[in-house]
C-alpha cells in the first residue's frame, strides 16, 4: 500500500487543524479546501496549500465531492481525511475518492453503506450476538401496522429516521393518539435533512445513559476496541460534554460491552476507526444503537486516556499498516472530560447565537488542551455548526478532572457571543453529576434557565464593568471589581467583566 505524502482535508474548523497537525508531525504535506466564507480561516493559514471550492453554504462548497477531488488532483493530494460531519459517512465519496486513485482515509465504502442506515447496522450487527432495542426491523409505512407493534413494545416508543444523524429525524411518542402526527414530523423531517423519509420504531428506553466505544481495525482483520466514553450529557440528542471513561461501567460490563462493539464492527468487515454507540438502562443492560463510521467529535477524551493520536493511527491503517497493540496491551490512565463550546445561548433554548469573537482567550496549563478554529476577532460564520471549541481536561481520578474542568472554564473568556461554557459549569458542579448517577434526561430534569440568568449580569453592570476594563487597560483607573460585583463566583466575575 501506498505512502500517504499529501493529504487534503475535507473539512473546515477546529477537526481539520487537529488532523493536518498530525500530518504535519508525521511530514505529511497538507492541503485544505476553503468556502468564501472561511477564506481567512486558521485551517487555511495552517496547510501548506489551500484551494477554494466555492460559496459559503456546503452544498456549494464542502458537500461537492467533485470540486473536493479536482483540488485533490490540482495539488497532487494523495488521500484524503474526510473529518466529521460534512462527506464523511458518505459511500459515495469514498468510492469516488479510490476512483481518483486516492487514498480516503476511513472504511471501505461497504462499510459505510452497511452502518449507514440504522436499519441496515441493525440488521448486520443482530446475527453477531449484540443485543438491539426492541424495535421494528423494517421501515414503518402503514400507519395502522405500526401502531399494533407500538402497542406491543410498549409506550413511550421512539420514531426514527433510519438515515438520521445529528439527533435529527427523532420523535417520541407517548401514546397512540399521538402516533399519527409524529410520524408524519419524523417523516417529514427525515425527508428535509437527509433525503430518506424512510423511519422506524424503537422502544423508548427512560432515563438511558449513552455509552459508546471507540473501535479501531486494520486492513488485516484486526480488530479493537478504545474503551468507552460517556455522553449522556445532551441538548436536542446531540452530546454537549463527553467523559472517559465511565463512571458507572465495572471491568465486566466494560469487557461485554467491548466484546460486544468489537463483534459489531466485524460484522462489516470494518476497518480504520469507528464508534459503536450503545444506550445503557437504568438494570445496566445495554443495546446497540448505530455505528458512526468516521472520527467522532469527542474523540480526543479517548486519546488522552489513552495516550494515542488516533488521527496518526487513522493514517497508518488507510496506508496498510497493521495495528500496532492488541487489545491486552491497552489500559485506561486517568479521567478525561471534553466540553464542547458552542456558540448557542443555554438561557435560550440552546439556540446559535452567532457573531464575532470580541474577546476569546483559552485557559492554560496543566491537562488542558483545547482544540479550535478560530481567534479573537474572527467572526463565526452563520453557514455551519456553531461550535467554537471543545476543551478537553485530563487529570488522575474523574474528582480531579472536573475540578480541572471547573477552573479552566473559568479561565476561558469568551464575549461577543453567548456560549455553553456556562452551561458546562453548572453540569460540573450539579450533584447528579458529579456523583455519576445521570442519563440523557439530565438537561431536562435539572436544568431550568434561571440558574444562568442569575449568574448574567444587568445592562447597567455590563456597562459599569466594561468601563471599568476600559479604564484599568488604558491604565487611567484601578478599582476593585469586587465593588460592583458583590457575593458573586469567580466565573461570574469572568462574565461581568468581560461581557
Ligand atoms: P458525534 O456523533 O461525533 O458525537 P455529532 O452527533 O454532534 O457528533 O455530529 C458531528 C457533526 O456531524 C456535527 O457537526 C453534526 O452537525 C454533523 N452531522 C452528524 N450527522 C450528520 C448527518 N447525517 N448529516 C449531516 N451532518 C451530520
Ligand atoms: P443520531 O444518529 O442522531 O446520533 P442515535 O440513534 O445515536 O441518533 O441517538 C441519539 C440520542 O438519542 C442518543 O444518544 C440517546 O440520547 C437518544 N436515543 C436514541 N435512541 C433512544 C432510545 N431507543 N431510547 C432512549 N433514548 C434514545
Ligand atoms: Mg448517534
């Protein structure tokens, strides 16, 4: 198999950095593909060429497989990283990509049409022993059949969409009456966000937690698993905080969820990395739900548990290189928790709340890495996902990474935009979590938006502080804060005088 010598990175933000810094240590060339609106990105000024693909929105730009492989070919590209979201669950593209004589760096195509739709992942993993949700096996289309077997499973059920991503195409369903509507609402959704009307039924699992395992084959027939990582902390479905590993798992049912994933993964031949995602309920039994053929936002709480560079792994597999540790060589070493800093107003629904970054200042120091796509100053853009970071804290025992965690949200100051960084605090500090005894529900069991609001501060302070910075920065004045902000936290201290 070949070397890879330059590799273009089909994405944009904070995923396409941490992947051409990889390549780079490994002296890999690298080359990034731009939309108009990302001309004066950080992954741009990082790669040694840049080509542009096009108008801001993706369709135009980062979904046109063509322009992504003539850029390929433009700049004697090799391979190509597909990095999260974007290309990379698309069959596609793969095929497209080794049709170019270019190495895509992931599964094989088959791979990926297997684990691509829920139902077909179900189905393919069911004959190699991994227990599935009680649900249907086939799409649902009539109406009046798929209420007998709601009525079967029990309710609440959930309705699906089998090409769903993203939490997108989900609907539950607490009784018959309203079966009709959310199915239709599922449908419909599942039509607009992926093309695919085709839904399904699952049994609504109460109060889960989300566990999933990291896996990683070789072109060899090799196959692993990472461990695990906790992400039950959610908004909309979609993971806001992400943990490794879990608190609640014991060595066994670390070792039988494992199994469990590594078998799944075998049953489509899979190689390169891979996460195998389970729901756990409430009696510890656990269910496969999808697999995500592709690298996984979180994964780097896997990496510093770990110590591997799964991005460099990635790359040594899709050249045909053979894994390089079997699954008794692997051991967990500490706790590590991501973050993910969103642009998004918790008080507000967890809506974007897109702008430009007046100030944006990461935290340092010990066990902290932040891996982002931008700077201070630098706007964020309105066309993609809204998320600005994810920090990532890693320490000996799960107690000290979320004191970690704690301290370095309230180093990270961010104004101009709200974000979930409060949000994240408050999680840190909830009992529920740092007990461990949480699932999904968490966001709607224990958050409500007052508790940030109490923590924002009044126009007239905001005024008062931002002219107290003013003045302290031009060296005119140096007054205590402490004056105007009384019996208040240290993060809030932060927000006032920064926002
Ligand atoms: P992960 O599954 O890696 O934890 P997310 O579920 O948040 O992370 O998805 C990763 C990224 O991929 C996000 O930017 C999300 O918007 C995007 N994404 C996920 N699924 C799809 C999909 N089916 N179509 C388009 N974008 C998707
Ligand atoms: P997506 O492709 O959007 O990531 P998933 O099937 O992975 O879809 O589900 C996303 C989230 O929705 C899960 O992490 C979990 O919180 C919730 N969820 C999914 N299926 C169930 C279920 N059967 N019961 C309860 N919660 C579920
Ligand atoms: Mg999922």
């Amino acid at each position: 198999m070949a070397k890879i010598k330059k590799l273009l990175v089909a994405n944009r933000g904070e995923i396409a950095l941490r992947i051409m810094r990889s390549a780079k240590e490994m002296g890999i060339k690298t080359v990034a593909v731009f939309s108009e609106a990302d001309r004066n990105a950080l992954h741009v000024r990082f790669a040694d060429e840049a080509v542009a693909i096009g108008p801001p929105p993706s369709a135009q730009s980062y979904l046109v497989m063509e322009k992504i492989i003539d850029a390929a070919r433009l700049t004697g590209a090799n391979a190509i990283h597909p990095g999260y979201g974007f290309l990379s669950e698309n069959e596609d593209f793969a095929r497209k990509v080794k049709a170019a004589g270019l190495i895509f760096i992931g599964p094989s195509a088959e791979s990926m049409e297997i684990m691509g739709s829920k139902l077909g992942a179900k189905a393919a993993v069911s004959k190699f022993n991994v227990p599935l949700v009680p649900g249907t096996a086939e799409p649902i289309s009539d109406i009046n059949a798929a209420k007998k077997i709601a009525k079967e499973i029990g309710y609440p059920i959930l309705i699906k969409a089998s090409a769903g991503g993203g939490g997108k195409g989900m609907r539950i369903v607490e009784n018959e009456n309203e079966f009709q509507e959310q199915m239709e609402r599922a449908t419909s959704e599942a039509i607009s966000a992926f093309g695919d009307g085709a839904v399904f039924i699952e049994k609504y699992v109460s109060q889960p937690r989300h566990i999933e395992f990291q896996i990683f084959g070789d072109q060899h027939g090799n196959v692993v698993h990472l461990f695990e990582r906790e992400c039950s902390i959610q908004r909309r479905h979609q993971k806001v905080i992400e943990e490794a590993p879990s608190s609640v798992l014991t060595p066994e049912l670390r070792k039988k969820m494992g199994e469990a994933a590594v078998n799944a993964a075998k049953a489509a031949n899979y190689f390169n990395a891979g996460t195998i995602e389970f729901i756990l309920d409430d009696k510890m039994n656990f269910y496969f739900l999808e697999m995500n053929t592709r690298l996984q936002v979180e994964h780097p709480v896997t990496e510093q548990i770990t110590g591997l560079d799964l991005v460099k792994l990635q790359i040594k597999i899709a050249e045909g290189e053979k894994l390089p540790f079997k699954q008794e060589d692997l051991k967990i070493n500490g706790h590590a928790i991501e973050v993910r800093v969103y642009a998004e107003d918790p008080a507000n629904n967890f809506l974007p709340d897109i702008g430009i970054l007046k100030t944006y200042k990461r935290p340092q120091g010990h066990g902290i890495r932040v891996d982002d796509g931008f700077e201070q100053g630098m706007a964020i853009p309105f066309y993609y996902d809204p998320m600005i970071a994810k920090m990532i804290c890693h320490d000996e025992t799960r107690e000290r990474a979320i004191e970690k965690t704690i301290r370095a949200i309230e180093e990270y100051e961010i104004t101009g935009v709200e974000t979930t960084l409060g949000f994240c605090n408050f999680v840190m500090k909830h009992d529920a979590f740092r007990s461990g005894n949480f699932s999904t529900k968490f966001v709607e069991q224990y958050f409500k938006p007052e508790v940030l609001k109490a923590e924002t501060s009044t126009e007239e302070e905001k005024i008062a502080s931002a002219l107290a910075v003013e003045l302290m920065a031009t060296g005119e004045v140096s007054i205590k804060l402490s004056n105007s902000i009384s019996n208040e936290s240290k993060w809030k201290k932060n927000r006032l005088v920064n926002g």
